[in-house]
C-alpha cells in the first residue's frame, strides 16, 4: 500500500520517504534520551548536594554527584572540583555540553520539517506539469494518463504536509524539555555560586586577625 503511494507519487515521493525515515529515526532517538534523562533524574540528590556544599562538606557532595547522570548534578560536581578557581566558568562551560547535548539533532528535525512541505509543493508543480503536458499531446489524451500526473501532485503535497505535522508536535515537545532542564541547571548553578561565595567569605572571616 504504501509503495503503491510512492509509485503513484512520483519520483519526489522518494525524497519524501527518506525525510519521513529521518525524521522518525530522529524522534525515536531523543525519545529514547528524554526516557533516559527522565530515570536519571535526581532532585533530590541535588538537594543534598547543595546542602552538603553549604555546610562545607565538599567531600561528600562531590562523591554524591561524581558517578550520576543528572545534568544538573554534573554541572554542579564541575563548579564544585574547580571551587579554588572560577567555578562559574566552569558551570557555564558545562552547561554548555549538557544543552548541546538536549539538543542534539533537534536541527536535523527542524530541517525535515521546513522541507518536507517544500516538496511537497515541488510534488505538486511537477505532477500538474505531466498532467497538461498529457493534455496537450497531440491527438486524445488518455484520461489514466491525466489522472496519474493529477495523482502524484495531490499525493505529494498530502506526503509532505502529513510529514511536517507529526513532527512539529515533537519539536516543540524536545524544545519545551531542553529548556525547562536548561533553566533547572541556570538555577542550581547560581545557587552553589552564592553558596561557594558565602564559604569564601566565612572562611576570609575565620582566617583574619582579631584586633585587640
């Protein structure tokens, strides 16, 4: 059935199929990653890191988010091993992974959908063409013929809008995840920013001479 609508379709349909394979290999892979994202998540885990961090027990809070998967707790293991140099460009830089990596072939989907369509209509222009070249061949035109070009236009533009629309919802839901965890990891950074720079002060405070 469905080479059926790839033959009737014309060659265009064969474009179309391979954008439809990308984009299903595309979805099913971040799918796969949100799932993966999703187990290991660990707010909690978080919390007590920060909370270690708090009371100095750096030791601790490094082991807690050294091994996990977390995105947060890996930004944060980062600003915390390089506490004594600038954590904040360290959090920033690995941030910075961790959003490539959420995003990570979001462009290639974004793609399939601003040409699936465009082919579609390519499709269209290329079907109406063999259908009144049929027409104005010489002698009676075979209505099959007709038909068949009429045919390849309506299924391409069909093939290539039904493309673009099962993936837009897809995009959006990939978009709306990476920046509600972008956001999550923003704020557990800049709360161990504050936490890192209230032990410095303590620690200045603790260090320096009392005037008699």
């Amino acid at each position: 059935m469905l080479m059926d609508y790839v033959r009737q379709g014309g060659p265009v349909m064969y474009l179309l199929l391979a954008c439809s394979v990308v984009a299903l290999t595309v979805i099913t892979e971040r799918l796969m990653f949100w799932t993966r994202m999703r187990k290991a998540n660990a707010r909690d885990a978080v919390t007590q890191f920060l909370s270690a961090a708090q009371q100095g027990r750096y030791a601790e809070a490094y082991e807690l988010g050294r091994a996990s998967q977390d995105p947060s707790l890996r930004v944060l293991v980062r600003g915390l091993a390089d506490r004594d140099l600038i954590p904040t460009a360290s959090m920033e830089q690995q941030a910075k992974l961790e959003v490539n990596e959420m995003a990570r072939y979001l462009v290639v989907l974004e793609t399939v959908i601003s040409l699936a369509p465009l082919l579609g209509i390519y499709g269209t222009i290329t079907g109406i063409i063999r259908a009144f070249g049929f027409l104005s061949a010489s002698g009676v035109p075979d209505p099959r013929l007709v038909a068949a070009g009429i045919a390849e236009a309506l299924i391409t533009t069909a093939a290539g809008l039904t493309i673009a629309i099962a993936a837009i919802p897809f995009h959006r839901h990939f978009l709306r995840r990476m920046e509600r965890e972008a956001h999550e990891v923003e704020q557990h950074a800049t709360t161990l920013e504050l936490i890192l720079a209230q032990r410095r002060r303590l620690e200045v405070e603790q260090t320096e001479p009392v005037l008699s």
